[in-house]
C-alpha cells in the first residue's frame, strides 16, 4: 500500500538473502539492471539509503535490516491472502447464508448438509429457520444468500426455481389406525380432537384453507409450533395431526399415516435474488439442492 511494490521488496530481500544484485537477478528471472533499478525505485519511495556494500557483499543499512523485518510480515500477509482467496476460488472455504422452514431444515436437508461437508470440508453452511415472508424478506435484502422457500414467493426480484411437491398426510396413533379411513378429508377431521401446527406459519394456512373449501373448520385441541412435539403428542393418543408428508413417512414407527382428500400439497422451491452473484461455494450449495428435485420427485 502507500504506493510500495511488492516486487520492489521482493528484490530487496533477494539482494539481502542473497549478498548481491547479480545473485538476485539469476533468482528473480530478471537482469541486474533490473534488480538495481527496483532497489533504487524502493530507495527513493522511502527517502532511505537500504544497502551498501561491504567488499563484494550487498548488505543492509540500518534501515534495511528494519525493513527487512517488516518484509518477512508483508510477505506472510500476502502469503496468507493469496492462499484464502484461492480456497475460495476452488470453493472450500467461506460462508453460505441457507434460510428454510423448520420441516425442511430437520427432515429434508440433513443428507444433502452431509454430502456438502464431505465435499467441501472448509465450507460453512449456516442455515436460518423461519416463517417463508420473513426468510423471503432476507433474501431480498441479502441477509441470507439462496432460500428452500415454500411457493409462491412473488417478487420482480427473485429467481425462482420449483423443486419439490410435498403432500400433507392426516396421522393417529397407529393404537388408533383402526377408526382412519384410506384418505382423510376434512369433515373427518372437524369431528375429532387435532393437534396443528401454530396459527401464523404457511403450514397452518394451507391446513384452514383446506378445510374452508371443504366447508369446515378443523378446531385444534393443541396448537405446537415444533413437529416433533405435535408427532409425539399424537403418538401418545391425544389426537390425530395433519403436517406435510415429509416430516411423517408412511411406516413411521407408533403411528398410522394416510392422504388428504382431496389432496394437499405444497412446492418448496430455491429462491435467489436475480443478481446474486454465485462465488464457488454458493454454487454447489445451489446445485446441491437443485439436485432434489429428482431425488424427491
């Protein structure tokens, strides 16, 4: 900085390591001339006299020796910049910024979070949870860098790409299986005691406006904002539940899972700002989850 060269230092130090101007050159790939020309370049910036000589031997004044010690630091630093900015060129290193919901933060991310650290060990993934507006917000203000958002998520501004349909499933006790109907509609429901997901997030919407088509309105004994509370609840017999299919695979041990009728679903989908500027880690962290679509289609 400050107008300094480094390959001015660097022929410093040569000259210095080395106790000539002729051994620099041959070291530097340059001609002495050259060498001399960087030192006296060096000399002039700093308003200091660096090298004398002691016989045939180049070696440094005063200053030189305290500017040599400095260029052993700046070399270092410089070292140690290079080498971060090529980690992030081969994308092993740095920060991606994921922001999903809680269902697919805990059942569907898990493997794919896996595979990226095997692959990029230096690669820290940190992962936001939270109601789609708010993440979809953060996207658009680049306070998170790509979302796993729940569709529609409108906006000029967004690059949307549909991955995967997630369709909710109706679940008892398996105790209980033997009063649950091959598909389970909402008048089935409004007649017995639910436990839901918590009014406000998306999952809860799409539920009551399930129902409200069907002409009902499922009135929930227990209101969780936590998946893994409402599939214990209901798996101690305290009511059936309603949740996307993702987080109560059919077979689930202690409980008994069957489809919506008439079907509901929802679409997760990748969501990036339109400029978005994908560094190396954040392009696989893309293509990794672009790589559900298939896997779960």
């Amino acid at each position: 900085m400050r107008d300094l060269h480094l390959d001015h230092l660097r022929a410093f130090v040569e000259v210095i390591e080395h106790g000539s101007f002729s051994a620099a050159a041959v070291r530097l790939n340059l001609t002495q001339p050259a060498i001399s020309q960087q030192v006296r370049s060096l000399e002039r910036r700093l308003g200091v006299r660096l090298i004398e000589r002691l016989g045939r031997r180049a070696t440094p004044t005063l200053a030189g020796e305290e500017l040599l010690a400095h260029c052993r630091t700046i070399d270092a630093a410089v070292g140690a910049a290079v080498a971060a900015m090529d980690r992030h060129a081969t994308g092993t290193v740095g920060q991606v910024r994921l922001g999903t919901g809680a269902t697919a933060c805990t059942y569907l991310l898990p493997p794919l979070l896996r595979r990226l650290r095997a692959a990029f060990p230096s690669l820290q993934i940190v992962v936001v949870t939270g109601n789609t507006p708010d993440l979809a917000r953060a996207v658009e203000e680049n306070r998170i860098d790509v979302g796993l958002l729940t569709l529609p998520t409108p906006g000029r501004i967004f690059d949307v790409t549909p991955l995967l349909d997630d369709p909710f499933v109706a679940f008892t006790a398996a105790d209980d299986a033997a009063d649950l109907p091959d598909t389970v509609d909402a008048h089935w429901l409004a007649r017995r005691p639910v436990v839901l997901y918590e009014p406000g997030a998306h999952t809860r919407r799409l539920v009551d406006l399930w129902s409200a088509q069907a002409g009902v309105s499922i009135a929930a004994v227990m209101e969780l904002g936590n998946v893994e509370a409402i599939k214990q609840l209901v798996g101690a017999g305290l009511g059936c539940g309603v949740l996307p299919g993702m987080a109560v695979p059919a077979g689930e041990r202690g409980l008994a899972v069957r489809p919506l009728d008439p079907p509901l679903s929802r679409q997760l989908g990748l969501v990036l700002r339109r400029d978005k500027v994908l560094h190396r880690g954040l392009r696989e962290v893309v293509e990794a989850l672009k790589a559900l679509a298939p896997a779960m289609g």
